[in-house]
C-alpha cells in the first residue's frame, strides 16, 4: 500500500480557523492601540505648541491676547510646525489653548467645559 504524506482537508482547515480567530481577537486591538497613539501625539504636540507661545511671548514681552505667526514660532521656538492627521495646527493666543485641528472633540489639553 502507498502512503501519501501530507496534510487532509480537516488540518488545513482548522489551521485557517485559528487564523482567523487569533486575526479577529488582535485587529481590534491594533486599532486601538493606534487611534490612543494618535491621540497621545497629538496631546503632546498641543502641549509643544502651548509651551512655544508662552516663551516667545516671555521672550518678546507681548501681550495675553498677541497671536504669533508659524514663523515667528518655527525656527527658535519649536523646531517643526507640527501637524495632526495631516493638518496643520492653528496657532492660538498667548492667553487662549491650541486645538486639534482634526479632532478638537476629541484631542485636547484641558477636558472642555460641560
């Protein structure tokens, strides 16, 4: 009698169901393992932002409600001009927050007011 040797149809497919079940356990969790780093690197570039209004206006003795340019700010204040999602973020007042420009709802410093 000959022997194959090789795998059945049953291993096959039981090696592709425990595929797709370790697939759909870990895809959700990448997701949102991305959309909370999203979220952190924007913080931290609103923060980066807050931090290089208020020197320059330390630095210029502007006053609370000056708003700098991106140019003014760029070069010796913060190294790039960040963005999030692509978009570039609006420079805020001396006395005022940074926001997201993408998702203001949802990226913040200080939890918005109820």
């Amino acid at each position: 009698m000959l022997r194959r040797k090789g795998f059945t149809l049953v291993e096959i497919m039981i090696v592709v169901a425990i595929i797709g079940l370790l697939a759909a356990i870990a895809i959700p969790n990448f997701v949102k393992a991305r959309t909370t780093a999203e979220k952190q690197a924007c913080i931290a570039n609103l923060k980066q932002i807050q931090g290089a209004v208020q020197i320059w206006a330390l630095d210029t003795g502007a006053l609370e409600t000056a708003t700098p340019t991106t140019g003014q700010l760029a070069p010796d204040y913060i190294k790039v001009w960040p963005k999030c999602g692509g978009t570039a973020y609006v420079v805020p007042a001396v006395d005022a927050e940074p926001v997201c420009p993408k998702k203001p709802t949802e990226h913040y410093l200080v939890a918005p007011a109820a």
